[in-house]
C-alpha cells in the first residue's frame, strides 16, 4: 500500500523575515507603528524594554509566577493584536502598557479568590520595603523604583493604604472600607489625595525606559 | 450641592477608575459622565502617568524566558502576517532538554502531558524563527515555523483530539493531533530513520484491525512536526494510534512488529 507523505505544506501563520531590521535606535511610538504594520521585531523590542516592568507589576499583584506569565504574554498579544488602540496623544505608550498589565492583572486575582485569600493587608503595602537591588538592574530603573518608594513614603500613612491596597492588592474601594474599617467616602476622597499628590511629586520623570520615549505630550499641557 | 461638588464626586470616581478600584455601579457612573467630561479624560490621563510610575515601585523581576517564547508562540499562531528580524545570534539548534526543562516549568504541565507536549509544540513555533542553527537555511527554516504554526493552530482548536503517543519506555516520543480525517504528528525523540526505513503510523479499531494513516521519516533529533496525513475512511472507530518502523517508503499491509510507539484515544 502507498500512502501519501505528508508535505507540511500548510500554515495557520505565513511568516516571512525581514532583513537588517534595526530597533534599538527608534522610540516606542516608531515600534509600535512597526508593530500594526506586522513586524514581529518591533514588539519584541517593546517586550525588551518593558517586559520586566510589566512582569515585575503582574508578579507583585497576583504574587503567582504562572499568572503573571499569563497576564503579561496577554498583554502584549493584545498589543500584537490591536496596537492601533495606542493613542500617543494621551499620553506614553509605556503608561497605556502598564494600566493594561495592572488591569489584567488585577481582573485576574480577583478571579483567583483563593490566592486573595492568602493575601493580607501586609503583603500589599510591602512595596516600600528596599531589597538590595539587583547587579543587572538598569540604572534607570532602580533610580526610578528608589524615588516612587520615596514618594510613596512621603503619603499619609491612610492615602498611601488607599493606594497600594488598589493598586498592589487588587482590591475595590469598597473592599478597602471594609479592611480598613473606613467609610467609603474616605476612601473615595483618600485615594483621590493620594493620587494628586503622587502625581505632583513625580512631575517630571520620564515614563519611557533608558530615554527612548519623547518627552509625554501631557506635560507640555 | 453645587456644580463644583457635584464634579468632585467624578473626580474622586476618576481615580478610582484608573485604580481599576471602582465597584461596577460606580463604574457605569463614571463610565457614562466621562463620555462628555474633557475634565475627567485630562485627569484620568494624568493619573495613568502617575500610576505607571507606580508600576515600578516593586523589585524588579527577571521574566522567565518562556515568558517571551509563549508571546512569540501566540504571535506565529495568530493567524496574522507576522516579519522577524534576520537571526543574528549564534543560538543552538532547539535541543530536547531545553524543551523538556521548558516544558516541566509550564503550567501547561499541571494538566498533564499532553498539554505539556502542546506547549512544547508552541514553544518550537516561537524558537523555529529565531533559530538559525535548527534549518540549514532560512528558506527551510521558515517552512519549519509555518509547519509548527499550523500544528499549534490545530493544538488550539477544541474540535482536535490530541493523542500522546508512548515509547516502550513509557516517555512520549510524539503526539497525534487528529481533526476529523485530517492528522498531525509532533515528533518528540523518535529515532532518525535510514533511508531504507519509513515510519508508518497506524489506527487501530475497537476490534483490532489497524490500518495505516500515513508514513514519515524522521530527520532530526528535536521537535518536528508531520502534517498532512489523512485517515482512511475505512479507519473508523479508532481505539488507538500505533507507530512501527517499515521497510521501503510505504506502509505494508499490516504492521511489522515490534510496535515503537502507541497511544490510547
């Protein structure tokens, strides 16, 4: 009996390969435009640039290796999928990929109940507790990280809960009344002070990594 | 309450909003005043930029390269035109062990083998591109990748069945991916075959008659893929999928003993 060999002729993805493409030199707004054209390069620069950032935020939100993995490779698929939906005129692509990590991350602990329960108020608030940094830590980075927890530091001790219990623990505010034992108002009006006052202190810091971002359009408003 | 009070309530719900802190009611509020507020869009822009300096405040963590190859898997298998970049590294050629360590740190593996093999199929997608030392040219080498991306795709949909295929040793050697009559083969550690051989797998029915599906060599080492195979539609009923090694290029009519590999539908 002859049977057919296969041939392997078929492909879900045709995939062909650029030449010479060069990334390092092109700010965000330059890959991301690469990326809708399809250049897989491109979003694999973006993930050099941003992937610890957003694995690190997605790790000490669901403290889960695996879903953080899993929060972080949707994030940038989503990228894959719809960098259109970038909108450079609101602001640095590094912000809109970082709400979008916080966002997965947090909708995935809170599907997770098991892993909130294990969680404490603790836990949450322990971002402003200095590790030693890592040797292969970008310079950029670990100064940025040294004065976000300085300026965390520098909150109310109540506006500074409001905000990482959110932020870092995933919780709502409602949530947060209850855990605290605060009314809801005051943490509605906590957490706004708390923004605002972030906000002022970290006026001026680039969110792009290493410089390879323009300055974000919002603060020439 | 005045208009200045009024407004506040929405800024306090802006953010909350970019919080991701809002309790769905208040989310629907905030969502439905924001469509005409250029107030709250300005504010929840600077709070987004606050928020993502935010984002660095905890120690950096070093993502586990598989991390980067599931993206890499999810972009070959998105159906989307995707270029690469010309590897320029000297990587080595996808060895067993780096799949297999890959494969044992995936939560994939919780769910036992056959997604860990699946996994293990993505993760050559991702690494087929970039690996110069795989394919002696890039022609083949992109070939090798589509061929991988075809198999993942069929590994995606809910309608394939994928069947482990097990070594005397009781170590998956490959996986079917059967959809409807069409069948896929992972190739995970078979031996390589001479040229007077030819692997030929089989289907065997509830009532033991077997018949052959599709023949294949194996040329490499690592992971590869055979697809195009397609079960006879006098193979019905299959209980269970054998592999045996033949003599020639083509299958004979019943297979030769000793049988290298089998899997249970």
């Amino acid at each position: 009996m002859t049977l057919p060999r296969p041939t392997g002729a078929t492909a879900a993805a045709p995939v062909a390969v650029s030449r010479g493409a060069d990334y390092e030199g092109q700010d965000d707004r330059a890959l991301v435009a690469r990326v809708t054209e399809g250049d897989g390069g491109a979003l694999e620069a973006l993930y050099a640039r941003y992937g610890r950032a957003c694995y690190g935020l997605a790790r000490r939100i669901l403290i889960d290796e695996q879903l953080a993995q899993d929060a972080v490779q949707e994030v940038f698929l989503t990228v894959w999928r719809d960098a259109s939906r970038f909108d450079a005129s609101r602001g640095a692509f590094s912000t809109w990929l970082l709400s979008m990590t916080h966002h997965k991350a947090v909708d995935s602990v809170r599907r997770e109940e098991n892993l909130r329960k294990r969680r404490t108020t603790d836990e949450a608030l322990e971002v402003t507790e200095s590790d030693a940094p890592r040797v292969d830590d970008a310079v950029w980075s670990l100064l940025r990280r040294e004065r976000v927890r300085e300026v965390l530091k520098t909150l109310p001790g109540p506006q500074r809960e409001a905000l990482t219990l959110a932020y870092f623990g995933g919780y709502t505010q409602r949530e947060i009344a209850g855990l605290t034992s605060t009314p809801l108002g005051t943490v509605k009006t906590r957490m706004l002070a708390g923004m605002r006052r972030m906000k002022e202190s970290l006026d001026g810091m680039s969110n792009a990594a290493g410089g390879q971002e323009p300055p974000d359009p919002r603060s020439a408003r | 309450m005045t208009r200045h009070d009024e407004h506040v309530r929405f800024e306090e719900l802006a953010a909350g909003h970019a919080l991701h802190a809002l309790e769905p009611e208040d989310e629907q509020l905030f969502r439905a005043h924001l469509a005409g507020c250029a107030r709250c869009e300005r504010a929840l822009d600077e709070h987004a930029g606050a928020l993502a300096h935010l984002a660095y405040a905890p120690d950096a963590a070093e993502p586990p390269p598989s991390l980067l190859e599931g993206i890499r898997a999810g972009v070959l298998a998105s159906g989307r035109e995707a270029s690469f970049p010309s590897p320029v590294v000297e990587e080595q050629p996808v060895q067993l062990d780096d799949v297999r360590r890959w494969r044992d740190a995936s939560r994939l593996r919780r769910a036992g083998t056959l997604t860990g093999i699946a996994a293990a199929a993505a993760l050559v997608v991702g690494l087929g591109v970039w690996n110069i030392g795989l394919q002696q040219d890039r022609d083949a080498q992109v070939e090798f990748s589509a061929r991988m991306a075809a198999a993942v795709s069929q590994l995606l949909d809910e309608e394939t069945e994928t069947v482990p295929l097990r070594g005397e040793s009781g170590e998956v050697v490959a996986v079917a991916l059967v959809r409807g009559d069409e069948m896929s083969l992972v190739l995970d550690g078979l031996p390589v075959n001479d040229a007077a051989t030819t692997y030929v797998v089989w289907g065997e029915s509830s009532l033991g008659d077997k018949r052959a599906v599709g023949a294949f060599d194996v040329t490499t080492d690592g992971l590869d893929v055979r697809d195009g195979m397609r079960l006879q539609a006098s193979v019905t009923d299959v209980t269970r999928y054998l592999v045996t090694m033949e003599q020639g290029d083509s299958a004979p009519a019943i297979p030769t003993l000793p049988v290298l590999a089998a899997g249970t539908v």
